[in-house]
C-alpha cells in the first residue's frame, strides 16, 4: 500500500501541463443599458403592436448580450 501510494504521487507531482488563466474584459457594448423608448401617450392597437414588438427586441438584445458574456466568462 506504501509503495503504490508512492508512485501515484510521483506520478502526479511529475507533470509539465501548465494551466494560465486570462482575464478579459468584457466587451463595453455588452454592458450598455438596453432603455426601451416610453410609450406614447395617445395608444392605438396598432401603436400597441409595434410598441410590443419593439420591447420583444429590447429583451432579445438584452439575453444575446448575456449570452456573449457567459461565453467570455467560460
């Protein structure tokens, strides 16, 4: 038990992998604010439809970019 104890921590400490971490810094146009425009004050259901999409776009662009962060973390 000794000896084979022995040999795996020659084993081990006989190693020439050696591991370098980077940090990068992250990209500023994926920590701008992502403000949606204010809606307007007179609505109509069309105005609502494309005030509703145009939020959809807020939130898409606001999960691509953390998307873009976690895989620059990774």
């Amino acid at each position: 038990m000794l000896i084979s104890s022995c040999l795996f921590l020659c084993l081990t400490a006989c190693t020439t992998e050696r591991k370098v971490y980077v940090n990068q810094p992250i990209p500023a146009n994926l920590l701008n604010e992502s403000v949606p425009k204010l809606p307007p004050k007179s609505m109509t259901f069309g105005d609502s439809l494309k005030y509703n999409e145009h939020l959809l776009n807020v939130i898409e662009m606001c999960n691509r970019d953390k998307k873009s962060i976690r895989e620059i973390n990774k």
